[in-house]
C-alpha cells in the first residue's frame, strides 16, 4: 500500500477542518448527537478523492460505536454543506469510521507505567548503576 500523496493529505485535511465546522455549527438536518460533541481526529482520503474516511470520537459522554451510524444517517447533508465551503471538482463521499488511536493510547500509557519497564526507565536508578553504588 502506498503512503498517501500530499494532495490526499491536503484535501483530507480540509475536509477534516469543513466537517468540524459542520458539526460545531450543529445545523446538520436530520442528526440528533443529543448534545454530544464529537471530534474529527482524522481524514483519509482514497487516491481519487472521491471518498473521505473520517475517523471520529465522542467528547464527554456518548456511544462511540453508535456515533459513526448516527453521522452517516445525515452524511448527505454534511457532504452538501462541505461541499458548499470547499471548492473541488467532486465533494467526496463521507465514511465515518470510530477513531481508535485513543485506546491504543491508554494502553501504550499503561505498559510504560507497569513497574517492569518503569525499573528500566527511572533515571536515578540508571545513574546509580553507572556510579557502581
């Protein structure tokens, strides 16, 4: 698989950037996030740039997995309001997927925090070493 090009990355970034608007604006017909507020982590775009994957995540509380159902029932909506602010030739297709990188997150955090590698970690126990004390 080939690393995305710089216009896949511009193009998902400023759809990124659109979409946030969109859904801080709150005027999407048809979408009832009941007061939650949702982050826009990260926009893939394919190689054509006919289709958006946003990653997405509930801030506070909300249905992680339930959100990106609930964004794509008014897709078509936000893809017109996008569009509107964007000018591309196509205003692409959106898919929402949930954004997982926040678990993998906590549970890098959590292995670093375990006392096995925080004894290999700790700087005052290395320098101690190295003196011979």
């Amino acid at each position: 698989m080939n690393p995305p090009s710089q216009r896949q990355l511009r193009v998902g970034e400023l759809v990124r950037h659109a979409l946030s608007d969109v859904l801080t604006r709150g005027d999407v017909h048809g979408l009832d996030l009941g007061g939650t507020l949702v982050s826009v982590s990260e926009v893939r775009m394919s190689p054509d740039l006919k289709i958006a994957t946003c990653f997405v995540t509930p801030i506070g509380p909300g249905d992680a997995k339930a959100l990106p159902k609930k964004l794509a029932a008014a897709s078509r909506d936000m893809r017109m309001q996008i569009g509107r602010q964007l000018n591309l030739r196509f205003t692409p297709t959106l898919r929402f997927k949930p954004d997982t990188s926040f678990d993998s997150y906590g549970k890098i955090d959590a292995i670093l925090r375990s006392p096995e590698v925080a004894r290999d970690t700790d700087p005052v126990r290395g320098q101690s070493d190295e003196d011979g004390t």
